[in-house]
C-alpha cells in the first residue's frame, strides 16, 4: 500500500508538468461542450426530436446532452492517449525496466495511473458541470452516485485498453499518433460529437458497439434522472475484464 500511494503521487506531480495530457483531458472537452451546446441552442422543444426512430437528444435539450456526454469524453481521452503514451514514454526512456529491477508490480503501476484517472474524471466532472450550469443553465446530476458508478465502470474499461495499447505499442510517438486516431474515431461516432440518431445507418450500428457510446448512456442515464443503465455497466465491465486480463499477463517492461 505505502507503495502504491508513492507511485500514485508521483504520477500526480508528473501529470501537472505535461501540457499534452492537460489539454487534451480537461480542456479539449469542456471547450466541445461549450461550442456544441452553442451551436444547437438550448430550446425544450429540440427534446421531443425524433429521426432515424430515435430521440436525437435523448429527451433533454441539446445543453444538457451535451454536459453528460463530455464528462465520457474525459474518460475517452485518459484511456485512450495518456495512459498509452505515458507508460510507453517510460518505457523508451528505461524507466518501466527499473520499475520491474525495484520490484514493482504491474497492477500497482496500473492502480496509480487508475487513481489519477479517477482524481482527474472528478475534477473534471465538476467543472463541466459548473461551467454547464453558469452558461446554459444545464441540470446538475440527478442521482451523483449513479454518475460515480458509470465513471468507476468506464475507468476500468478505458484504464485496461489504454493498458492493452500500452503493452503492444513500443514508442511514445506512436502511441500519442494511434490514440489520437482512436479517440478523435470514437468522439465522432459514439454520440459525443453529433448524436447517434442522425448518423447513417452503418456508423450508427458500428458506434453503438463502442465501449464511449456505452459509457455515454451509462453518464446519461442518472444525471437524467432515469435510473442506472445495468446493460450499458455490463458491456463496460466486460470491455475492463477482456482488454485488462490480457494486458496485465503480456505486459512488457522492456
């Protein structure tokens, strides 16, 4: 334990000092959210929406869809680029090969960059929708524990996939080009970006196999007041459990 909250905040001082990781994590979220939500407006009526068969804004106005959504986008953006990045930066630079010398485990190194996650979605959570609240007076969330418990959810699955590239990406550079890929990828087509009822037919299906469609719902659902989503929490643990268990068994040090 005295290792792992070493470790963790060591992690903590290093994420401060990387800008790339700022920007992308809290910044590059809440600024989408405030250009979004300015560009659909903020009119009750836009909630009864309908097309393709489906409520394009999941029966609340375009501002409030929007606030929910970005808070999965935090998660998207660790899971997917800083994790990935990090891990293999330290293993270019040697750092992961003295970990492993010190004895270091793999799951107290994942558990730190897992606890930073969750800090960082909190903080950013709460600025998101603060920030919501003061420009669009968008609703603050309905049932807090059932937001917490989609974060814990989608931090596992975005913490084992970010630890799964992590293991099969050797450099740095590429890790940051690939997770840029994914994440801008999966920002358009999981209902982040535009909402899934108005893309085409194909994207549609394809996005709503994506674990930040599910985490999507997953955040939706309680900060609207509709309860907890236990198939969007399944898919979600079961993303964690598919991409963690191989990630931890392959990872490289070296």
């Amino acid at each position: 334990m005295r290792g792992y909250l070493a470790m963790t905040r060591a992690e903590a001082r290093l994420f401060r000092r990387e800008p790339f990781s700022i920007v992308f994590v809290l910044a590059f979220p809440l600024m989408m959210m405030v250009l979004l939500a300015a560009v659909f407006g903020n009119k009750q009526a836009d909630a009864r929406k309908i097309q393709n068969g489906m409520l394009i804004w999941r029966g609340v106005t375009p501002s409030n869809y929007y606030t929910a959504a970005s808070v999965a986008v935090i998660v998207a953006a660790l899971g997917l680029m800083t994790l990935p990045i990090t891990l293999a930066g330290y293993r270019e630079r040697g750092i992961l090969r003295r970990f492993h010398a010190s004895s270091v485990p793999a799951p107290t190194l994942a558990g730190a960059q897992l606890t930073l996650a969750l800090v960082t979605f909190a903080g950013g959570t709460l600025v998101m929708a603060i920030v919501a609240r003061l420009a669009y007076d968008a609703m603050l969330p309905k049932d807090v524990l059932g937001v917490v418990v989609a974060l814990l959810a989608g931090t596992a699955a975005f913490g084992a996939i970010g630890l799964l590239f992590a293991t099969v990406i050797r450099t740095s550079r590429s890790a940051q080009g690939i997770g840029l890929l994914l994440f801008f990828a999966l920002w358009l087509i999981s209902g982040t970006a535009p909402p899934r009822a108005v893309l085409p037919t194909g994207l549609r299906d394809i996005g709503g196999l994506l674990p930040l469609s599910h985490l999507v719902t997953a955040i939706q659902d309680p900060w609207f007041g509709r309860g907890w989503s236990a198939t969007d929490l399944a898919v979600l643990v079961a993303y964690a459990i598919a991409t963690g268990l191989p990630a931890l068994w392959h990872f490289r040090w070296d």
